[in-house]
C-alpha cells in the first residue's frame, strides 16, 4: 500500500501557486514527504507535509500572479464603459428619453414605496402582533347587516377569555374624544384618550418610561400620560416624571391619580391618544353595567390567541358563542355575530363603523403601489423598444467586435454594462429627487415619511433594500438581454456590408410595447379626471344644510349639568345673537359632517311588524335648523319648552324625511302627531325635516331621530352674517368665560371641518393627477423616440419620394399612419378596462358622478392627438430636408 | 526591481547555491543550510528565498529531466548568475574591510 500526502491539499495549492514553480514545489513537498514516512511514520509525516504545504502561501512570490487575463477583464470593462458612455453622449435625445423615464419612474416608485411600507406597517411594534386581535361586530337585523362596528358589549372579551383555552390574554377599552382636564388650577384640552383595563400595558408594547406595567392602571382613579402630553403639563424646571403622583381633574368631584408615564405611541400605532385612564374609574363612574353589561355598546376588545392557534378554528365557535349569550336577538333585539379582526389588517380597513383607529383605505394604498409599478413599466418599454431599434445603429460596433474575436457572452456584457451605467445614473440622481420633493410629498400624503422607511423595513424577513436591489437586478438583466440577444444575431458580414433588415418578430414586439404603454396611458388619464370630478362634484354638492361663515365652538365640559343649565345656555345664545355681526347661535351633540350615535329596539306605531328597528339620532336645540337652514316638509321646530332638565319628561321629537319610510308612515303628513316607541317610552313626533347631508358623501342620507336633549359637552355653532373676524371672536370669548367659567374657550371653521372630509379623496387625486401627467409625457416620449429613429432609416426613401414629386401632405400621411394605428388600438384596448375600472371604484361612493362613455372618448381623442402633434412635429422635420442631403446620406 | 544588497538569508542561500553547484534544488538546499548553518529553516522559505534571488538576476533556474522518487516531478535547478557571483564578492570585501578595520584592544 502506497502512502499518498493528501490530495485536496495539493489541488488547493495547485491553483493558489506560481504556475511556473509549482512543479517543483510539489516536488519538494512530496520529496519531505517521503523522506518524513520513512523516518518518522505516515501520521507525522502527513502532519509535517500540511504543515510545509500551507507554509507556501504565506508568500506571495509563490502565489499566481493576477493574471494577464483579468486585467484585460478591467480594460474590457473600461472600454465597455467608455463606449457606452460615448454612445450616450452622442445620442443625447435618446439619452434623455431614457433618463427621465427612469428617473420619473424610479423616484415615484421609491416614494410610493415609503408611503406603503409605512401604512403597512401599522401596530409591528408589538410583540405578538401576529396572534393579535381586535373582536368585531356584525348586527343583524331580520337577516339584513344593519352595522359592521369595531365596538361590542363590556362582557365580550372577559366572557371569550373565560369560554376559550385558545386566548392568551385580552385587554378592553373604551377609546373617547377630547377632553378637558384642569391640572394645578389652569384648564388644558386635551386629544383623545383611551379608557383601558389593567391588561392594557402587558397586552400591547407601548413603553412605559417610569410606573409598573401590570399596576398602573390596575384600580379606579388612575391613569398613565404620554410623554407629549406630560410636556404640555410640566413648569420649566420640571421633568416629565415628577407629574407621578400628581392629581388630574375632569368634571367630576374625585381627581384622577398619574401612575405611568410612557412613550409616545408610534407613528405607526392605529390607537393614537394623549393618556389612558383606568377602566375601573369607568365603572365607579358609570356604574357596574360597564363591567357586566350585555347591552351597553361602546367597547372595544383585543385578544391574544396562544402560540399554535389557527384563528379560523376560534372564529368558527364565535357563533355558538353568540347563541349562548345573544339567542339570536333577546338580549340586543338584534343577531350579534362576531369575529376576529388581525391586528396589522385594522388600519387597512376602513369601512368599520365607529371606528376610532387611525385607519385608511387598504385599496388606495395598493393602488398606488401599482401605479408606481406601472409607471416603471411604461419607462422601461421605452428603454428596451428605443434599444432594440437602435441595435441596428450599433450593429456595426457589434459586427467590429465580433470580427475581432468577441463572443457572444461578452457583446451581451457590453449591453448589460450600458443598461446598468444608465440605471445607475437615474437611480443616483432620483435619491437626489426623492430628498428634494420629499417635503411636497409628505404635504400631499399627510404623513411623515422617509428614506430611513425604505432602509430599516424588511418584507418577509428579508431586508427592503436588499429584495429592493434584488428586483432591479432581475428587471435590468431581462431589460438589457433583449436587445443584446438580438445584436448577437446578426451575421457579422452582413453588418459590416451595412445590409441587413429588422426581423419581422422585433418591429411586431415593438408595437406591441407601444400598445400597452399607450392603453395603461388611457386607463391612468380616464382614472385621472374621473377622480378629480368625483371630488369637485362632492365638494360643492347641496348638502341641504348651509354651512357658511359658521365657526363651531366647544362646549363648556367643566360646568356642571344642573336644572339652571338649558336656561343659562339660552340666556347667552341670546347674548350673542344681540352682537352685531353675529346672526344667530345653537347647540347640539354632532355638527354637521360628523358621525352620529345609534338609537336600536324602536317600535313605530305605523305598523306592529315595525318593530326592533334601528335608527341615528342627534340631540339639537330649538335654533339648529334656523341656523343650519333646514327646510321641514311639514310639521313644526321645537320651541324652548319642548327641552327639558328632567330628560324623562322629554316626549317630543323629529325625524328626517329618510326615517319616515324606516317607520312605515305612509307619507311625512301621516307622520305628525303620531308615537314612536324607543328609550322604554313613547315618543311623539313633531315634524318631519328634509334630508340632509349630516356625514360626508362617501355615505347615503341615513334616517335620523332628532331628540331635543342638552348636555355640557355638546358644541356650539355659531352663525355670522358676514366674515369672521378677530375682535368678534374676542367679544364671543368674554361672554363665554362670562357664562362659563373655568373653561377652555377653543373654536374652529365648519367649512374646514367638512373639507378635511374628503381629505383622502383629494390626496388620491393629487397623487394621480401627477402619475397621470408623468405617464402620458414617458410614454409620448417613447413614441418620439421610436418615430425618430423610424424617419432615420426612411430617410433615403422620403428623399426619392419627394424627387418623384411627393408633396408634404402625402408624406405626413404615409409616415404617421403606422404609429398613429398603434395608438388608436392601444386606445381601443385601454377604453374598456378604463370603463370596468371607474365602474367599481364608484361603487365606492355613495353618491357619485354619472361617468360616461365621453368621458373616455375624451380621454382617449386627447391621448391620440398628443401623439398626432408628436408624431407630424418630426415627420415635418425630416420631410422639410433637401432630398439632394438625405440622397447623399449613407 | 528591490534594491540589489544582499539579505543574510539571501547570501547563505546564494553560497549555499554556489556550493552544490549545479546541483541546487529546494530540498538539497534546505539541508544544506540546515547542516552548515545549523538553524531549521521551511521548504517555503527556501523557495521564497530563491525566487527573491532569481527576481535580483543573482540566480538562474532550469528544470531538470523528470526524476522518479519524486514522484515524476523535475527539479527546478538553480545556478548562480555572474551578478550574484559579483554580489557575493561585494558583500565578502565589505566584510573583510570591516574586520579588518577592528583594533586589536576591542577583541581580546
């Protein structure tokens, strides 16, 4: 048996040494090797010849040399990049197609990508986000979806928690708008809070920065602060955390404790507020039905499933669960159905009724992504149309290279390199462009976004930047292979004799391109205008209510409810009207473009089927329909004694001409005077009020109850016979503190309030109307190019055309009649996907446009002309040339 | 090029090359110096030696026929060049200048 020094070793060594030593190395190496095995044995021997073998590379004499051959590696790559950045100099229009394509495509899609990954990433901060979440409530009333709400009975999440094994944890609340709290003597209004039960903090991953997780809200009268808000408290001198301990106090006589201080929420947290208060202060406040109710509804509950647990299986028991609590309608007077909502989805929805999450709509957020995605499509169409017809100006390049000796694999790296410079260039400069238009577009989408997004995000485990780079590199290899895959098809004779012909596959590809660039056009601008229509139409539509020169004030939370309260209200809605310049003030729980409460379990005299009904309803005094201008059909307004401090003595109220069919009246008249069962009394009606918009136009005219209630929160709307100004305010404000003492005297303009309604339709529309724009100029651009290049090879042929006495006329028809085809058959395609598209995006709205087929002709003619302008422009150009010139051209 | 004077290593190699004359390869290198000089010294460093003096154009090299117990391998035989041999001289008369130039007191 011969002895062998190991084998891998000498490979390793094979390929790392000097080639022209190498022999005697391993000559040497094997010599010791042999002399070691006879004296010293075969293990020592092959330890010793390791050792000596891996001395060798300590030395880089002995090393390969970097060979000739890679360093022509790098001069390839210089000439590569030379010729290409030659070849984009000399062809600066084409260059510049390109280029602003790119760019335009690169820099919308990087802040797109920002504004999706950041609504996406809603409510990851926490822990178990994953088996997090938030039990919804369908009502049914006669097999018929009357609410789909975010908010439940008290009893829900204690009850779950209790039946099911499958639930880890659960936490409760009871989310409520701006307060007023007065903290050492002075009054702050607040944000919105959350009332949450002591689970709160071990549930979610907020931060708490100084107080006990578990204890801090674990009895009545205690409540946690966020750091924002803490700020506003503390004196100079102060730190946030000397406010533990500090009594807070709301308009009621025991003052609230802080416990916690902690972080404030995310960005990216759907429950977004000022500070937390304990639940149990909720229950001593409003009795043991806050705990323990079926019927009460306002409550929020999130659950966590344990580890392993497939939510369907828990959401397939919640129908027992509703039987065995609800049976099908004795408790609620309606079929409760419940299900889980997963925590990441609840931002994304935005069709829940009573929703106090910060929510958006899911579609739009997609929707913009695939725009973006559409717009880098469009551009690089015309990178791979522009190269492909332009292969053929290269293809004398080409034809040298191949005769000198390049592959195939190296005319295709040459391609590569150019397609990369060029992406390279038009990504470096849109970071530029992102950085510069990013204030302009954190205006348009209200957020705060950035790069940093883009940078610490990662999308199934894998770093954004990373897949990011991934994908551009996928698209760019497909992107640069075509082009290059065609050059190296040519036979190298044949472009150096300078004839040769396009295949018949590639003008088809071509076209084929410019049609589906030109139909995503169509279907972007149809889109485009039908958007911006939608919203001029709901912004200036008759709401039915009149809602100028109104400012609306808050109401005076820290004065106590008591019998002198309806008088005292009407004394200084007096006093103000006596102001010049102020017409006429009322109060009210909802102003107009806010949402409304709920009456269930009403009973209507018209008809004894008529029963469990469920109506909105709204608390006004005796001057909001003079104010708002509301017509009634018949019947009469409240005067002051229809109000009352006793609210069980209240017996008479109205409705809106919506409600009168809900309570099977035969026509408003019949409605008068007739009784309405609901409350456990009987009501009777007053007067019937034409409909109004009371909610924005994404909803239709509901009926609605209008009870003649007061309360201290509810607000003041106050009307001005002309503009507002300064000094009125002021006077408004002294009567206020006059009437009101110790509170917060805030107000703003109604006409704003009902604008910020259609805030995201207009942000939509903004975002579109700039893809729309950018996707019409890429792709015309494209088209431009491709004409070009187009009348480049014609131009012998138009030369003898005009020596044969063609005149301009006939040359513009001959010439621009191929493109223009392509634009009308990518118009024909566009048109009907556009219609389809506009169909279901008005299904969205409840009041919407009629959108017609003119419309998209309109759309579709502009479309076509631009291209008829661009396309005779050039034709005109060429045509105008000396035919001697363009005859002589070779 | 390096500068052309001679490393200590260096010059016991190129004596050690001019003593075996015609017959200086890695291994018998090696063993020459570490016989004459009595100090252990790698095969890589003796190759890396060689290959310094070779890139000073103090040595040359060639390959040998092929030879058996080495598995088939050639040697790579080196020779020392008349530039090493004047080299060698020069680093000698340095020497000898220096020695001579000691006075008696200071060794005794």
């Amino acid at each position: 048996m011969k002895v062998t020094p190991p084998k891998q070793l000498i490979w390793l060594l094979s390929k790392c040494c000097n080639p022209a030593l190498w022999e005697s190395i391993e000559g040497d190496l094997m010599e010791l090797f042999l002399l070691d095995l006879k004296k010293k044995g075969e293990r020592k021997a092959k330890f010793n010849y390791f050792l000596n073998a891996l001395a060798f590379l300590r030395y880089h004499r002995l090393r390969k040399r970097q060979n000739s051959k890679k360093l022509n590696h790098m001069a390839l790559i210089q000439n590569y990049l030379k010729v290409s950045f030659r070849d984009l100099k000399r062809n600066k229009t084409f260059t510049g197609i390109n280029l602003f394509g790119l760019i335009a495509g690169m820099t919308v899609s990087l802040l797109m990508f920002q504004y999706v990954l950041f609504e996406t990433s809603f409510d990851d901060f926490n822990e178990d986000a994953d088996r997090m979440y938030r039990v919804i409530n369908d009502r049914y009333h006669n097999g018929e979806l009357i609410q789909r709400g975010a908010i439940t009975y008290p009893t829900i999440g204690p009850t779950m928690f209790k039946d099911f094994p499958e639930i880890e944890a659960y936490t409760r609340m009871v989310p409520s708008t701006g307060n007023f709290i007065n903290y050492e003597e002075q009054v702050y209004r607040t944000g919105d809070y959350l009332i949450a039960d002591e689970h709160f903090h071990s549930f979610f991953s907020y931060k708490l920065i100084k107080g006990n997780k578990k204890e801090c809200l674990d009895a009545a009268f205690k409540m946690v602060i966020t750091e924002r808000f803490a700020k506003k408290l503390i004196k100079k001198g102060e730190n946030i955390t000397d406010l533990i301990g500090k009594p807070i106090n709301f308009n009621y006589p025991t003052s609230f404790m802080i416990t916690g201080i902690m972080e404030n929420p995310p960005k990216n947290s759907h429950l977004q507020f000022d500070f937390i208060t304990s639940y149990k202060s909720f229950i001593a406040i409003e009795g043991q039905g806050a705990d323990t109710s079926w019927e009460w509804s306002d409550f929020y509950h999130y659950i966590k499933l344990k580890k392993g647990v497939n939510p369907e299986s828990l959401n397939n028991k919640l129908a027992d669960f509703s039987l065995r609590y609800f049976k099908e309608g004795e408790v609620t007077g309606n079929d409760e159905k419940f299900s889980l909502q997963p925590l990441n989805e609840i931002h994304l929805d935005d069709t829940m009724e009573y929703e106090v999450a910060i929510v958006t709509n899911g579609e739009t957020v997609w929707l913009m992504l695939y725009i973006a995605i559409f717009i880098v499509l469009i551009a690089w169409v015309n990178y791979i149309n522009l190269n492909t017809s332009r292969a053929i100006q290269r293809a004398k390049e080409v034809g040298i290279r191949k005769s000198v000796g390049a592959q195939k694999s190296q005319i295709i790296r040459q391609s590569f390199i150019e397609t990369l410079l060029l992406n390279f260039i038009a990504l470096t400069l849109s970071i530029g462009f992102v950085f510069i238009l990013q204030p302009i577009f954190n205006n348009m989408t209200g957020l705060d976004l950035s790069m940093s997004i883009i940078l610490f995000s990662s999308v199934m485990g894998i770093p954004f930047p990373i897949l990011l780079i991934g994908i551009l590199f996928i698209l760019l290899a497909l992107v640069a292979l075509y082009p290059a895959l065609l050059v190296t098809r040519f036979s190298t004779q044949d472009v150096l004799k300078g004839s040769f012909q396009l295949k018949g596959e590639i003008t088809w590809l071509r076209k084929g391109m410019v049609v589906f660039q030109f139909s995503l056009a169509v279907i972007l601008i149809t889109a485009t205008i039908a958007i911006a229509r939608q919203i001029e139409y709901m912004v200036n539509q008759d709401l039915g209510i009149d809602l100028d020169n109104t400012i609306v004030v808050y109401g005076p939370v820290m004065t106590n409810w008591d019998s002198t309260f309806i008088y005292k209200i009407d004394q200084f809605k007096k006093d103000l009207s006596s102001l010049s310049g102020v017409e006429i003030a009322t109060i009210s729980n909802r102003v107009p473009g806010s949402g409304m409460g709920r009456i269930f379990r009403i009973t209507s005299s018209a008809d004894p089927e008529a029963q469990n009904l469920t109506s909105n309803h709204m608390s006004i005094d005796h001057e909001f329909a003079e104010l708002y201008n509301v017509e009634f059909i018949t019947g009469r307004d409240f005067n002051y004694s229809d109000h009352d401090f006793d609210g069980g003595a209240i017996k008479n109220f109205i409705i809106n001409e919506s409600a009168v069919s809900l309570l099977k009246f035969d026509s408003p008249e019949d409605a008068v005077g007739r009784s309405v069962n609901f409350y456990n009394k009987d009501w009777t009606i007053i007067g019937v009020m034409k409909d109004f918009h009371q909610e924005s136009l994404h909803r239709k005219i509901a009926p609605i109850f209008l009870l003649p209630y007061y309360s201290t929160g509810n607000n003041f709307s106050i009307k001005f016979s002309s503009q507002v100004t300064p000094a009125l305010v002021e006077a408004i404000e002294k009567r206020y503190n006059q009437y009101f003492p110790g509170n917060y005297f805030d107000y703003l303009f109604l006409e704003d309030e009902i604008d910020s309604l259609y805030d995201d339709d207009v942000r939509v529309s903004r975002v579109s109307n700039v893809f729309a724009t950018l996707s019409i100029i890429i792709a015309v651009l494209g088209l431009y190019g491709l004409v070009m290049i187009t009348l480049v090879r014609k131009t012998k042929e138009i030369g003898i055309r005009k020596v044969l006495g063609a005149n301009l006329g006939q040359l513009l028809t001959l010439l621009s009649k191929e493109f223009l085809l392509l634009v009308i058959i990518a118009v024909l395609v566009g048109a009907p996907v556009s219609y389809l598209t506009i169909m279901e995006w008005k299904s969205g709205y409840a009041y919407s446009i009629n959108i017609g087929i003119g419309l998209i002709l309109l759309s579709s003619f502009m479309l076509i002309l631009i291209s008829a302008i661009t396309i005779g422009f050039q034709t005109r150009k060429i045509s105008g040339n000396n035919p001697v010139e363009s005859l002589r051209s070779e | 090029m390096k500068g052309t004077n001679l490393g200590e290593l260096e010059e016991i190699a190129l004596l050690v090359v001019a003593n075996l004359f015609d017959n200086a390869y890695g291994i018998l290198i090696k063993q020459e110096i570490e016989e004459k000089c009595n100090r252990t010294i790698t095969i890589s460093t003796v190759h890396n030696v060689l290959q310094r003096l070779s890139e000073k154009d103090y040595l040359e090299s060639r390959y040998s026929d092929p030879t058996p117990e080495r598995g088939g391998k050639r040697k790579l035989l080196f020779r020392v060049t008349k530039a090493g041999q004047a080299a060698l001289r020069t680093s000698r008369s340095m020497r000898e200048n220096l020695w001579s130039g000691i006075p008696k007191v200071a060794f005794d």
